[in-house]
C-alpha cells in the first residue's frame, strides 16, 4: 500500500515519473487501480509529470438488471469516467478506459445489437458523451488473457474490433489478440482503414441501424462498419461505398 496523500510519496512518485519521461523515453501512463485513490492525487502526478498521454483503469460494474444482464441505461458507469477525467483536467493529456463499451459491446454482439444505440441515439458508452477521453479496447491482461476475469466472446472478438477500430475513441489493440490469436492481418486491415480514411478519436458516427441482427453506422462520411449475421443489407448502403473488409459477422465498406 502507498499513502498517496503523504507529500513525500507524491513528490518521489513524481520524481521517478520525470525520470521515466526524460532519461528512459517513456511519453505516457497508464493508472493501475485508478478508482483506489482520488483523481486529484492523479491530477498531481499529471501536472508535475507533463505526460503527453495518461490513461485511467476505472474499473467498476455496470449495472445489471434480474435478467443478468446490463441495463440499457448505463449513463450512471460512464459518468463516473467522465468525473475522473474532468477532476484530473479535461483540457489535458487525461483519458480513461472505455469500461463501458466494453461492457455492453460484451454483450451486443451474442444476438442484441440493438444495445449499441443508446436512448439518445448515440454510443452507449463513454464514447457517446466523450469520445476524445475514451480509449476503447476489445479485452486486456485482466479481462482476457489467462486472467478470463469478464473476456469477451471469443469467437466474436473480431466483431469487437471491426466497432472500435472504425469508431471514435481511442481504440486499444491486446497483445494476445494480435500475436497469440492469429488476428494480426484482419486487425492490421481494419487499422489500415482508420489511418487511410483519417478515422480520429472525435470522428462523427451516425448509427444507421441496430436491431437484434445488424449494426450498421457510418463514421465521418467516409466508413461504413456492419456487425452481425444479417446478409442483406446492401439496399442500406449508399451508392459509391465498396466492401474493403470482412470477417466473422462483420463488414466495412
């Protein structure tokens, strides 16, 4: 345990950040536990370290209905993450993990699609609200690995990435997954199509459809991402848009 209140712990903790940016190159941190201590003692190692990125591990339950499974209004969970970033500066390099997407996309992609449009017809998770704080991910050394401790399906998880690696936020690729998996040429395309279009962390998505069997969004006018078993939906696709990858249930033009 470390008393992160106690000066002498913030002022050597911030000493051997500054140390790690400038003599061994590392630019950006990652908060282990961020919900275990107050986002104003992250906000000071922020500030005194001058990090060019800093990301958040704010891991709690989404809420669950008796069904149990996750209630369609998850604004409680994602505003949580919303509070961590705006208390540590939200004009700076803060962001936090997408625990929330990740959650519902979980979920979304064993047959209820339509859980990936919220109520006000936008992303369910942080993504809808703040999608340039948002760093998405499919699963990590927790959730998956040989941890297993709330993995995504595994054999949708290129569904998950054909959703964040089209969509606004910062998406986050698993180490696993792209070297232990064999996903590293569909996830190597679908990267290949963020960077070509010009995909950003606050690109516009407009949720064309979202019903049990299909996901359908288009993202800045320039990428159409498809998710489920439905085969039909070409009279949903605009003229000029071409298939560029595909996969398992998932498709983007």
């Amino acid at each position: 345990d470390i008393d992160h209140l106690n000066p002498r712990v913030q002022k050597e903790l911030v000493e051997w950040l500054n140390w790690l940016r400038t003599d061994v190159g590392f630019d950006g941190w990652r908060f282990d536990f961020a919900k275990g201590y107050s986002a104003d003692v992250a906000k000071i190692y922020v500030d005194r370290s001058e990090p060019s990125f800093a990301v958040a591990e704010i891991w709690t339950s989404l809420a669950y209905g008796g069904d149990g499974k996750p209630n369609l209004n998850q604004d409680p969970h994602r505003q949580e993450l919303v509070n961590w970033v705006n208390k540590v500066g939200g004009s700076g390099p803060a962001t936090t993990f997408d625990f929330t997407t990740k959650g519902i996309l979980n979920v979304a992609v064993e047959g209820e699609l339509w859980r990936l449009r919220g109520t006000d017809g936008k992303a369910p998770g942080m993504i809808g609200w703040w999608p340039a704080k948002a760093v998405t991910f499919v699963d990590n050394h927790d959730t998956g690995s040989t941890q297993h401790m709330w993995p995504f399906p595994s054999d949708r998880v290129m569904q998950g990435y054909a959703y964040i690696l089209t969509h606004p936020g910062t998406p986050c690729i698993f180490y696993d997954h792209f070297f232990d998996w064999g996903l590293k040429e569909e996830i190597d395309r679908l990267v290949s199509i963020r960077t070509r279009q010009g995909i950003h962390s606050e690109s516009k998505l407009q949720i064309m459809e979202a019903d049990a069997d299909l996901y359908l969004a288009e993202i800045d006018g320039k990428v159409i991402v498809k998710l489920g078993p439905r085969y039909d939906v070409g009279h949903l696709i605009p003229e000029g848009f071409k298939v560029v990858a595909h996969g398992n249930d998932y498709a983007v033009w």
